[in-house]
C-alpha cells in the first residue's frame, strides 16, 4: 500500500515537553521534523537547520510573497513560519511529517491540508503541570504565576484539537502519539483504493 | 482517567488468522475475550466456556427471551450468539472486550454500542490470501474453489468496517489492532470529562 505521508501538528501546554516528545518520534519511528523558519536572532548553541532556518526580515517577507510558507506568525517581533518545500516533499515521498506548532498555526495547517493529524498534548493533572512549570524550584514567583495563566489560556485551545495524548510516562506518550498516526492509516476510507484492487483481484484468481 | 472499556469487533477473511490476532490481543494486552454461546455439539478437545459456552437449544432460547444475547444468528442449523452479560460487566469495568464475528453480527453490535470498533482483518494481497486458503496443498480442489467463492463475497463486506488492519507480519498487525484502540481513548470526544477537569483545576490553582 503506497500512501502518502501523513502531516502531524503537535501543540500542547507549555513545559508539557512537546520538544522531546517530538525528537523521539524521529528518532523512534522515521517522522520527518518540520524545522520552522524565524527572523530571530539565533541564541547561543543554536544551529541554523537545526534549531531553526534563521531568516532576515527580508527573505522571510520574500517567502511569504511567494507561498513558501504553510503558516506564519508574529510573536514578540518576530516573525516564524513553517517552510512549505520541505513538508510536501516528505508528504509525496510517503514519510510523515511532524512540526510543533502554536493553536492558531494548527488551524491554518487544518485548512490547508485535512487530511492531517492535530494532537495536543497534557499533562496527567493540573496539579501535575504545575510542577513541572514550577521546575526546580529557582524560578521567581511572578514567572511561575505568567506561566499558569499562560496554561490557562491554553487549556482554552485543547477543544480545538482531534487528540489529546496525556504525557506522564514518555515512552508511552510516545507510544501513544504513533498509535495516533497508525490508526488513522487503518481507517476505511484511507483503504479504499487497496480494498478495491483486493475485490478485483479476488474476483480474477 | 477511569473510562469505560472498548468493544472491539474483529472481522475478516476467513483463513486470515482472526482466531490468532485476537488470542494475541488477549495475551499482550490483557483485552477480555467474549466467548459465544452455541447450540452445536462440543468438537473433540474443545471445552466449554473456553471455545463456546454449549447450550442446549432450549437454554439458547431462553437467553434470546430474556435479552441475554447482544446478537445472535443460524449458521448450518446451529445457533450462535454473544451473551450479554459478560460484555457489558467487562466494559463497565474499564475492559477492553474483543469478539471475533461475522458481518451480520457485527452490524447488529454497532447498532447497539455506537461506542464499538469495528476491524476487518485482510492478507496483504488477493494472490496471499489465496496461497492462505491453499493452505499446506492437502485439500481437495473443490474445498478450496469454495473457500475463493467465499473469499470474494467477505470482500464485499470489508466496506462497513471503520478499519481495515493488514495481517502480514502477525506482530505487527497485533501492535496496529490495539493502536486503532488507543487511537480512540485519545479521541478528543473520548476526553471531554478529562479536560473539563483540566480546565477547572488550571483554573483554581
């Protein structure tokens, strides 16, 4: 069954470890990471490829002109997007493709492209979340306080998504998360042209 | 999050290894098997409770009058049925319960638990599931021209499935059965409580 790739958003509450959630489904199953491009300035240790495509304003505002960008947006005077080339290429090969991205971005890829997969990803508690923005107990009080109305605003966003993957034990989220992708390739109407040629076949032998 | 268990309702080709895939599912992941009830006498070596629970057919009418079969059907003179009580004690416990039918059967189960999940089991290809039915070449011709016919009409019942799984490698296709499972506990319709709860404690933090 040759099929093409499917396209995996992944959101989710902050500190909910979206980022190694994501690095172990390339490294464990093949996805292939969408790496968004950005006008920030890269921070130390960053890689450009890696962490990001970092972009002048210019060649940014040059990709959107020409539709080299699924979606976009501006945070903090930046701008980010995710590179359009480079998911429908793996799509066409047939790889799934995987980027982390924000609600409003997991929308616009909806539209775009309704074949994809939105997942957003919890902790187990409320309680739980809040020990892990808590971290290591050096953060100041008023950061730990952003955080949590932050988490409430995203708690807002999770309706909007077609999964919820709790992350308590990672191996599972994992597990889980590929389940996700796996299920859906095993749906009736991704099957239809493998079912009719099984019925034509059947019928000659 | 305390759910209810799963119906999951295996379907398929016959000869492609419905019996084993769902032995497996049972073993690795621990699914409740429902067993059914028939009228026909105990084949040597099997026992009851284990491959049917054997009734007379006066018990077996007994239980169609008193709503004690989810579903029931006649093959050959026989009567076959999925008792009632087992299932619904398993899924109000939290259990995935899986049953091994027959389309009819199955119809009748969705329309009764709209919750359910229905899988049809395929080889990988016509010529494979031929080679299948063949199997070891000791079979007269004529068992095996019958056993294609019946091929062909199964086929046209792969259609009112939800998911269609590849049996190929047996691992593998156990692994895809129980992640279209866990695909729909993390559906977000299947989390509504959860993140009402998520939603209200973020809040109350």
């Amino acid at each position: 069954m040759e099929k093409k790739g499917t396209l995996i958003v992944v959101s989710g509450f902050s500190g909910v470890g979206k980022g190694t959630v994501v690095k172990r489904l390339v490294e464990d199953y093949g996805y292939s990471l969408s790496i968004s491009a950005t006008t920030r300035a890269p921070r130390e240790g960053e890689v450009d490829g890696r962490e990001y495509y970092f972009k002048t304003r210019e060649e940014f505002m040059s990709l959107i002109d020409y539709n080299g960008l699924i979606e976009w947006a501006v945070y903090v005077d930046n701008y980010y997007g995710t590179p359009r080339a480079f998911v429908e290429r793996e799509l066409a090969a047939g790889h799934n493709v995987i980027l982390e991205i924000e609600v409003q971005g997991a929308m616009n890829i909806k539209s775009q492209y309704p074949d994809s997969v939105l997942i957003f990803l919890t902790a187990p508690s409320a309680e739980e979340l809040k020990n892990r923005l808590i971290g290591r107990g050096t953060e100041d009080p008023a950061v730990i306080e952003k955080r949590m109305k932050r988490a409430v605003e995203e708690s807002e966003d999770m309706e909007q998504y077609e999964y919820i993957v709790v992350n308590d034990d990672l191996d599972q989220c994992v597990k889980d998360v590929n389940s996700v992708i796996v299920a859906k390739s095993c749906r009736l109407e991704e099957n239809k042209e493998f079912m009719n040629k099984m019925k034509a076949e059947l019928k000659a032998l």
